[in-house]
C-alpha cells in the first residue's frame, strides 16, 4: 500500500482512498512510516485491513503501540504477521511488558510475530529486547540509524541472540 493511497494528517491515516481491488492476494506492509495508530483511530485501521482481507491479502503489521494491536488481534489470522517496532532511546516505543502481553496473546492464537529494532545504536540495547522477547518472537530485524556515523559493524558482531532466536541484521 502506498503512502500516496491515504491521506494523512497530524501523522496518521485519516482517510482511505484505496482502490483494495488493487492489492487482490497480496502481501501488504502495514508500518510506522504511516503509522497506524498515529491517531488511535482503531475503525480505520479495522476497515482497511478488513477491506484487504476480503481481497484474499495477507497482512505484515508494524506499530509502535502494543496497547493498540492487541486490542484488534481478532483481525488477523495465520496469513499474516504482526510485530512492534522499537528504536533505541525513543519515547514512542511501547513498554516491554505491552510487548510481551501482545505476543503472548498472538502466540496463543497462532500468529506469526516479528520486532523491528531499529536504529539501533548498541548491542546491548538490542540484546536485551531480545532477550527479553525471544519466547514469545518469531524473528527480529535489526537496523542501524543511517543518519548517525558510528561503527555499526562492531554493534553487530556484538549482537548475541539466544540460539532459538532468528536475527536479521541488516
């Protein structure tokens, strides 16, 4: 789904004007570029998956507020992937126990689950959200902050994830 497909305002969605014939059975991203709950506009958020649902679509959905996704679970199935981004030293990100209450319900009802760590500016950062996820996470993808020049290559290598863990490092 492009950006170009929504209109936004004050950060969010605000209203759809997507043509969802367009995306029939595809695979659609869902994530904190437009963020989803950017408003806590839950009916629009439940109307455009719905929408592309019925056009045989399957959905991979990205936010920053745990809080928000599992409340709408229920509208996803075992097409699809649901997953918080996380960025180190942000405010917006959502509390690691809201992440580990959401995957935890996802898992339950077989969801396959993913979190975006990025930018990531330490492996100790990263390790932990790992750490402190991997029961409940399919797998993760890890990201630098391509506006800061430090040495990401030594971040990576001192990435360390539990054996059971699938990392991408980007």
């Amino acid at each position: 789904m492009r950006c170009a497909n929504l209109t936004v305002r004050g950060g969010g969605i605000t209203e759809l004007n997507i043509n969802f014939a367009d995306y029939k059975n595809q695979k659609v991203l869902f994530c904190y570029s437009t963020e989803p709950y950017a408003l806590d506009d839950f009916d629009l958020v439940k109307q455009a998956v719905l929408k592309l649902k019925a056009n045989g679509c399957s959905i991979v959905f990205l936010t920053r507020k745990a809080n928000c996704l599992i409340k709408q679970l229920d509208l996803f199935d075992k097409k699809d992937i649901v997953g918080v981004s996380v960025s180190e030293n942000s405010s917006k990100n959502s509390g690691v126990a809201d992440i580990i209450k959401l995957f935890k319900k996802a898992k339950a009802t077989g969801l396959t689950t993913w979190i975006s760590l990025e930018p990531v500016l330490s492996a100790d950062f990263a390790n932990k959200v790992i750490n402190d996820t991997h029961e409940f996470v399919d797998y993760y993808r890890v990201g630098k902050d391509d506006l800061l020049n430090y040495d990401f290559e030594k971040v990576k290598k001192d990435i360390i994830p539990p054996q059971d863990s699938e990392v991408f490092i980007k």
